[in-house]
C-alpha cells in the first residue's frame, strides 16, 4: 500500500503531552497562575529532564549517544546506512525565569515525527536524528549555543568543559560528570548531518501582529555579550562630596543609558540590553567599591554589529576617564550573523504554502542552535508564533493550533530530506 506522504500530520495531543510532561520538571509558577520552567544546564532538573527525553527516544527504538560536552542524539535508522542523517532538534535547558516552549518545541517537535514516521511504517532512505545540545541558553555557562558550538569544532572541547558558572563557580565538565553525561562519544562529531531543521517558537511579537503562521527563518542576527567590571572607591554616602566621589555605579547607570542611545540611534535591526549589574558592597550608604554588569548587542549586519561595539568601547572609555574609575571587559560570546542555506529556506517556504498557512521570511533576533550547525551542513528554521511575543519568561505560551502547524510542516521539510520509501506491497 502506498502512503500520501503528503497528507501525513503529527498528533498535536501526544506532543502537547510530551511538553507538558516535560514542563513539570523545573516548574515554577506566575503571579496568576502561568506555569513557566527553571530549568538550567547540568542542574540536577536537568538531568531529569534528560532522562526523560532519553527514555522517550528509546521508546521510540532510537539509538541514542551522548558525547563528551552532554549533547544527546537520537538517531532512526535509514535504508541506506552510508548516507549522513537529517537531523532536528535544539535544547531543553531554559533561563531562570523561562517558560516550557522554547528549545523544547524543536526536540519534542522532532520526536513527534519520528513517532509519526513510526505510526505508518515509513521508512527513509537517509537516517534521521532528534538532537538535544548542553547549554543553550548560557544562562549558567557562557558561551550560549556552548553544546553545538563544541559539536562543529568551533569550541575546543577541553575548553568547554573548563568554564566556570556565572552564578556558583561550578566547572562545566565536574557538573556533566555530577548529574551523568559526561558521555563517551568523541566531539566535534565525526560526520555532519545532511541537514538540520530546528522548530522554534519566535520568541517575539511579529508574526502575532501580522497574523502570520509560520516564520521562514533566512538567519541569525551576529550577538555580542560583554561583561563589565567597573572599579572604583567605596566611600560614605552622606559625607563624601560629589566632586571627590569614584562612583563606578553611576558609571554603570550610564552606560545603561548609553548602549540604550547608540541602538537607538543607529535604528535598523541593532538591538543593547543591559541585562544583569551587580553592586558590591550594596549597601543604601555607602557609594559602591565595584559593579559588575553585562551589556548584550546584537544586528543581523556584521558591520554595523562592529559599529555598535567601537561605540560602546568609546563610551566605556570616555565615562572610567571621566570618574576615575576603571573598567575591564571580558567577552563572555561573539558570533558573526549566519544567513541559512538558499535551499533549505526556500523548502520551509514551500512546504508551508503547500500545508496553506501563510509565511513571513524573516530573521531571528535570538540566537539558536541552528546557527552552529550551518557551519556544518545545510540548515533551516521553522518559527511558530508566541503569544505577545512573550519568551524568556514564564507566561511564554503558543496554542496548539500553531504548534501543529510548525509540527507538520517540519515533519514535511524532513520527509523532502530524507526520502521516504514506500512499504512493499
């Protein structure tokens, strides 16, 4: 019997299902009910959030491996055993304050497939593989997109597994070998996919404004992460004068302001938050001895993204001048803008039309997993819309009837890739 590969969907209530299942590990809850996740790199929620989706893959007669950096890869086998995996997937830690669609959508959305080619019998001449990559977010361990980083060659392994957590000082690779998956497969892999597709919601409020279903993704803004340390001398709040003060938080208070004026100024795509500035001793009296503090800038333009960051040099270096104070920087993530495979977008593009939702080609703000592996291979994204642009946050939501769309239409991009074959009759 041949089947209308084609008119094949995914179950939109056996994936709803998985995310919800996975969402309860690392729960936390909003203000008014909403139901986010914390659920952050190599925590011990996040190793039972591995464990569950492992057991899910070999559910599914998946052979899974585990390599030296934690990245976990499901693989279904195909008729022809020489032929590179098509490959899906992207990351299930999530910022502190995050919610239960980001990354995961794109590593259950791949095994809704894989369950889907299994429901009917279909074979694939390729192979195809669910990915989970460590560290995505960088919310613990900088650089974010660590995982996939160290999965292309583009971070030397031993130095990933010698970062330090932001928060606590823990070593990336004491952390993988704590909660089990220092894994023993080599990295960078051995062999590239034939291609990747990552499903992802937005993260941001276009395609809800426009009313568009599915973004077309064309590439990944460049990012730019810096971290600041502003010394200067601590002293009494009430009997030091303004004039003799070294006040490295009113530093901190202008270069807030400052980054905010040169995107503002610059407009386009550029894009500078200020997202973490901590005072020590951090006292109401007394004027502080250090802030430390993270400026984040990002542009779909390499060149003007350079721009931006002579900038922001110029403007730390006029203000330490300025106080007195000094400022150090350490780059804690630089990545160039990726523009994804010609092809490959153009296959999200028609697969989409041809299911009859409507599309937008556009780029993504935030960066993803995908842009590493098109160092590698052939890559695209699928985007899916977020509820007032809500993400990185715990009210973070889309509706089903999205997530099936971005379901189907990434089991369709994977079944062009991987070429079905039809059961004998």
């Amino acid at each position: 019997m041949t089947i209308d590969h084609g008119a094949l969907r995914v179950d939109i209530d056996r994936l709803v299902g998985r995310l919800d299942a996975l969402g309860e590990i690392g729960a936390v809850l909003g203000p008014e009910g909403e139901r986010g996740c914390a659920r952050l790199a190599l925590t011990d929620d996040d190793r039972l959030g591995r464990d569950l989706v492992i057991g899910w893959m070999r559910d599914l007669g998946l052979s899974v491996t585990i390599d030296a950096v934690g990245n976990v890869v499901g693989v279904r086998s195909g008729e022809d055993p020489s032929l590179a995996p098509v490959m899906m997937g992207s990351h299930i830690d999530t910022v502190r304050t995050g919610g239960r669609f980001d990354g995961n959508l794109g590593v259950l959305g791949g095994l809704e497939v894989v369950e889907t080619l299994e429901q009917h019998g279909l074979r694939t001449q390729h192979p195809v593989a669910v990915a989970y990559f460590t560290n995505e977010e960088g919310a613990r361990f900088q650089p974010d997109m660590l995982g996939s980083l160290v999965y292309v060659g583009g971070m030397a392994l031993e130095e990933a597994l010698d970062v330090r957590a932001a928060d606590d000082g823990a070593r990336l690779g004491d952390e993988l070998a704590r909660i089990g998956y220092a894994g023993p497969t080599p990295c960078p892999a051995a062999g590239a996919p034939h291609a990747f597709v990552e499903l992802h919601i937005e993260q941001g409020p276009v395609l809800e404004d426009e009313g568009i279903t599915i973004g077309v993704v064309t590439g990944v803004q460049g990012i730019s992460w810096t971290e600041l340390t502003i010394t200067g001398r601590s002293a009494h709040a009430g009997t030091t004068p303004m004039r003799l003060r070294v006040d490295p938080g009113y530093v901190a208070a202008e270069i807030t302001a400052g980054v905010r004026a040169i995107a503002r100024q610059m407009g386009g795509s550029q894009v500078a938050t200020v997202g973490r500035c901590e005072f020590s001793p951090n006292l109401v009296n007394v004027v502080p001895a250090k802030v430390t503090m993270t400026v984040d800038l990002r542009n779909t333009d390499e060149h003007l993204l350079q721009q931006a960051e002579r900038r922001f040099e110029h403007l730390c270096e006029t203000l330490a001048a300025d106080e007195g104070v000094t400022v150090e920087r350490r780059t804690l993530a630089r990545f160039e803008p990726v523009e994804f495979d010609e092809r490959m977008v153009d296959l999200v593009h028609a697969t989409a039309t041809r299911l009859g939702h409507s599309t937008l080609r556009m780029p993504s703000g935030a960066g993803h997993d995908a842009q590493m592996l098109a160092r590698v291979c052939p890559t695209s994204m699928v985007f899916v819309p977020s509820v007032n642009g809500l993400s990185h946050n715990i009210a973070e939501f889309t509706g089903a009837a999205d997530l099936q769309a971005g379901a189907d239409v990434l089991l369709q991009v994977v079944l062009e890739l991987a070429r079905p074959v039809d059961p004998a009759v």
